[in-house]
C-alpha cells in the first residue's frame, strides 16, 4: 500500500518525468523549439490517441506500454508551456540548462495548479478510471485545436496555456494510478 501523499506522487512522477526530458536533451539538444504550436498539438495528440488506443484493444504491438505515454504527455505539455513562453524558433536557440530551467518553472506552476484543484476537489481523481484522464486529455487536446484555428480570438474559455496544464495534470494522475495498480498486481505475486 503507498502511504505517500498526492503532492508527494506528483512531485516524485515529475521528477522521473524530468529525468528523462534532461537525458533527451543531451540526445537531441532542445530541438522541440522548431515546433510550431499545431504540430505540438498533433504531437500530445498521437500520444493521447496511441493510450486510448491501448486502453480499448488491450495490447500492444509496440514494446512500450500507456505509462510512458502518459510521461510523453506530461514532457509535451511543459514543451507546450514553453514554446507558448518563447515562441518556436528556425533552430535550436536555447541551451539545455536553459530548456530545464524553463521545464522546472513550468512543473512547479503545474505543482502548483494540482494543489489549489486537489484542495477544491478533495482528491476526486482518486476515484476515477485511467480511461477518463484519457479521454479529458483528449478533449483538451480538441480544445485547444478549436484556439489554435480560431486564432486565439475566444469568447468565454480559458487559454491555450490551461489546457497544457490540465494535460499535464490528467497525464501526472494516469501515471500515479497506473504505478498504484502495478505495485498492488507485483504484491499479490
């Protein structure tokens, strides 16, 4: 049984999150600056398409299950924070201290988000299925394609930049519950 708090489990999946963002930075450098914010979108996109995919024929063909996905998301979505941030660029233009400077900033603001929601819902994602953060991701995603094609021009809704965080925060959930699972399924062995 984890005896670890949400803020505890949040913290330590960004911190496996951010883990792996800074060794692909040393792999490819920041190159993700030269995404365009609708190629970002069709990127979280084939991510979240590719775990709700999974989650209905129940294998993969691909040697790589819904929780790096998930981590794909949580990683894109900061990404997403920062091109928003910056702008795209024609070529990379950030050093990797930079780039992880930016990711730490924008995963404290998401930290930071978890909390003020986690204190209003009073943990309600505790009791939701994996298949819902799926499918909230997804419709975020939609969300933000319908900003992007309007241009930004919006009447009543919240912006690009709260629907990467709920991204992020939906994707930190599904990793969370999917290590609570696999923790429970390796004790009963």
């Amino acid at each position: 049984m984890n005896h670890l708090s949400t803020n505890e489990q949040f913290e330590q999946t960004m911190a496996a999150c951010r883990a792996l963002f800074v060794k692909k930075l040393h792999d490819y450098k920041a190159s993700w600056r030269i995404l365009r914010p609708s190629s970002l979108t069709d990127q979280l996109f084939i991510k979240a398409k590719r775990i709700r995919s999974l989650e209905l024929k129940g294998e993969a063909m691909v040697d790589e299950g819904i929780k790096p996905e998930f981590v794909a998301l949580i990683n894109y979505g900061i990404v997403g924070l920062i091109q928003m941030e910056l702008g795209f660029a024609d070529t990379v233009d950030i050093s990797n201290e930079k780039a992880t400077e930016l990711y730490d900033c924008h995963a404290r603001e998401a930290l930071e988000l978890m909390k003020r929601k986690n204190h209003d819902y009073d943990e309600a994602w505790r009791s939701m299925r994996v298949s819902s953060y799926t499918d909230f991701i997804l419709t975020k995603i939609e969300r933000v394609k319908e900003i992007e094609n309007l241009q930004g021009e919006t009447l009543v809704s919240e912006g690009i930049e709260s629907n990467y965080m709920d991204i992020i925060n939906y994707a930190v959930f599904g990793v969370i519950k999917l290590e609570e699972r696999d923790s429970v399924q390796s004790s009963e062995r």
